[in-house]
C-alpha cells in the first residue's frame, strides 16, 4: 500500500478567468529578467499568486434535500437578521444571514447553497470599502441572486466587493437551473459573500468558523434542531 498522501489527487486546476493575469505576469517576467533578475523574480512570483488565487478546486458536495452549504470559502464574521437587497423586490422580512469574509488567500470561486433556478442576478454599482466593514453589505458594489428551489423556497446569495476587489463574474444568467455546490461565480481578489437562510431556518454554524464553498452545511431546512453554538477551544 502506498504511503504517498498526494497519490491520486488532482493537478492544480486554474479557473479560464485568472488565466489573462498568469499569462501576463510570466511575460513580464521574462521580460523583466533581461533588465533585473530581481524584478524578474518579482513578477514570477505575481504570476504564482495569480495561480493560487485563481485556483478552482472540485469539492465533495453533501447531497442531502433540505441542505444550504457555504456559497465561499473564508471565515464567517457575522451572522445575523437582515432584510435582502431591495433590488430583488423580496418582502421588507429580515432573514437570518451569514457573512463569510474571503481573505486574499481563499478560493474565490462562489458556488450554488442550494439546488434550483436563478430568479433574479442583479448587478448594483457602488462603493468598495472593505469587505469587513458592517455597512459594506448596503452600499458596496454586488451583485444579488435569487434562487428558488424546486419546492418554492427562496434563497438570496450577494457577491459584494471589497477595497482591493473591483469585479464580480457571474458564469450563469437568469433562468439557469444548478444544483447544490455548482460554480456559478467568482470575485476578484477580496471580498465577502453573504447567504439569506429562508425563514424560520436555523444556522447550523457559528461566528469565528471556516467555511467551505460547496462543503460546509449552514442549515438543513428539513430538521428542527436550533441554532448551534460553539466555542473556540
């Protein structure tokens, strides 16, 4: 039996969307090297960063009716009550929402919470404070989806940007139907995205918690087990 832990795994896989920024970087090094190996090195090592950053690794997606999964991968700062954005024109009814903070070093591909078809994808102009920042959610640049499940359900997911992010990607349009734990955006270097639970569900995580995009479970609609707690140990 072998005893090698990376036997089997998969190559480093680049999402289409970084691919510019390697090239570039690599070119630039090469340039560079000609006139300094030190700026050369400089803009080698851009390029490796651009590669991580960009990097879209498959994830192992519970499948479970009734479960939400994290939409990104980073730490979750917050969760709260809040009413969605207006231009989903939802009910005024504040949800329970969870905010995850991705740093520049997290996979910023975002992923489906949960199985159904995109209702509305909304791009809204505005500023780019930090991410971090509990007003960033209201006057940041977004981009809001609606998602309704097959049984009616709705699910709100907003990619909002940050100070050093400026771009939101979305891969799909209205009237796409996904399932839980597939991509269907991204944002560029540094951001945060906030998940709306439908009414009456319960967060299945806490404060301080890593999440991962596809992965982790935020609340299982089809169990009445309260909120959980937890404590750093």
């Amino acid at each position: 039996m072998s005893l090698n832990p990376f036997q089997g795994s998969a190559p480093l896989r680049i999402h289409p969307e970084g691919r510019p920024f390697i090239l570039a970087f690599a070119v630039l090094a090469l340039l560079a090297l000609f006139l300094s190996v030190y700026v050369g090195i400089l803009f080698a090592v851009l390029a490796v960063a651009c590669a991580l950053f960009f990097r879209d690794p498959e994830r192992m997606t519970p499948i479970c009716d009734g479960l939400i999964v994290a939409a990104a991968d980073g730490r979750i700062v917050a969760i709260d009550e809040a009413i969605p954005p207006p231009e989903l024109a939802l009910p005024a009814v504040p949800c329970t929402r969870i905010v995850v903070f991705l740093s520049i070093f997290d996979v910023h591909i975002n992923r489906m919470p949960i199985g159904g078809r995109v209702i509305r994808s909304i791009h809204t102009r505005g500023a780019f404070r930090h991410a971090g920042d509990p007003t960033a959610g209201a006057i940041n640049e977004r981009r809001s989806w609606l998602i309704e499940t097959p049984d009616g359900t709705n699910v709100v997911v907003v990619q909002i940007a940050g100070l050093v992010a400026r771009r939101i990607v979305g891969f799909v349009t209205e009237g796409a139907t996904l399932q839980t734990g597939q991509r269907f955006g991204l944002i560029r270097f540094g951001s945060r995205t906030d998940v709306y639970l439908p009414e009456g569900t319960a967060p299945l995580v806490a404060v301080g918690q890593r999440s991962v995009g596809g992965e982790t479970v935020l609340a299982d609609r089809s169990t009445p087990e309260p909120a959980r707690e937890a404590e750093q140990r």
